[in-house]
C-alpha cells in the first residue's frame, strides 16, 4: 500500500463527550464517519452499550472500535458469570485499556488507532478515557475525544459547573458537539446522547442533520 493510502486511511475524524453528574453519565457524539477529505457515513453509531450499566463513545478506526466494543461487552459478560457478580467500571476500564495496548502494538498494515470514553455506574456514577495506547484516565467532570474535542473542551470548560444533574448534562453534551458541528470538517451530520444511571443505560435522543440543497 502507497504511504499516501495509508495516510488518507487515518485521516478519520469524530468528536465524542462525556459529562459525569451527580445522579449518572452523559456520553453524546457525532453521527459522521469520514476518510479523508469523504464522508464516508452520514448515520455512524458511535456509542455502544457493553453492559445494562456501562457505555463506550468510539473515536477512531471504525472497524478496531466495533471489533474492540465486541471483544469488551462479551469479555464482560463472560465475567460476570464466572465471579457470579456484575463487573465493576473500573475493572471495565482496565479491561477495554488491555485490549487497547495490545491493538495499537500489533504489526499491521494499516495501525489500529482507537480511543473510547467509558461511562457507567456502579456504587456512583464514573467517567474513564481510555487512551489510543492503552492508558486509563478516570475524570471527575468531563471528557471529550477526537478531531473535535478541542472546540467541545471549550464549551466544557466554560459551562461545566460540579454537582450538575443528568438532565443538565444532556444540555451541556448538545451545546458541545454543536460547537464542533460547526468548526470541524470531520464532525457533523447529527448527534447521539444516552445516559447511564442507576437505573441503567438509557437512550435520550438521535437528531440528524438535513445538508442537502433545498431546491
């Protein structure tokens, strides 16, 4: 493969976020899939139930994150079954970073470059990143990956405030994926926004963006 192929095959963009809140986690992304300079999927799932209490945002190669997103949510309910107890977010997170390390040191082609945040609830509700190279970050206010999470930072940074609720969270999550909507090329076409509270994963909204030329 010509090392211009490669590049255009990393050339991949996504804006993902998660908000951790008094009462649960808020996780929200774009709906874009791209190379390069093509849209390659207007409609891109890009957040993934693992468990009744846990939920990843995927950032990067699409067919490591879905492949990655697979191996976890039955790696874990294998787990759960043979300790007889549900998995913890945190042993979660340790779980989804091993196989990130081991993904990106592969000999490959074409690198498997993927990054997750992981939301879920426990004891209380916790926020992790899980890094391209397999390092865990836990956050105790918010997160955000991709080619567009440095204009979503922006709008975190600026109105995130400790204690929020869920409900306010989903607000916050809109306001900063448009935010990259609107400024990187990589980010668009719609958003996704769930949440993960005590009462488990539940999804709040699918909105997509009409860009065709009205005649």
């Amino acid at each position: 493969m010509e090392m211009q192929e490669k590049e255009k095959l990393m050339k991949t963009g996504t804006t993902t976020v998660g908000i951790l809140c008094k009462d649960g986690v808020v996780l929200a992304a774009d709906k874009r899939s791209s190379a390069g300079y093509m849209v390659a999927n207007k409609k891109q799932v890009k957040i993934v139930q693992i468990s009744d209490n846990m939920a990843v945002t995927q950032a990067g190669l699409v067919s490591d994150a879905q492949l990655l997103s697979k191996i976890a949510k039955a790696e874990i309910k294998l787990k759960d079954i043979q300790t007889m107890r549900g998995t913890t977010v945190k042993e979660a997170a340790n779980l989804l970073a091993g196989l990130l390390y081991q993904n990106i040191r592969k000999m490959s082609m074409v690198p498997g470059i993927v990054g997750f945040l992981l939301g879920g609830y426990d004891t209380e509700p916790k926020l992790f990143e899980l890094g391209v190279d397999g390092s865990v970050t836990r956050f105790d206010n918010f997160a955000s990956d991709g080619s567009g999470s440095v204009f979503a930072l922006g709008v975190l940074e600026t109105l995130y405030q400790e204690g929020i609720t869920v409900d306010e969270g989903i607000k916050l999550a809109v306001k900063a994926i448009n935010a990259a909507l609107r400024r990187d090329m990589a980010t668009g076409n719609g958003i996704d926004v769930i949440t993960v509270t005590s009462a488990g994963f539940k999804h709040i909204m699918t909105k997509e963006v009409d860009t065709r030329v009205q005649e």
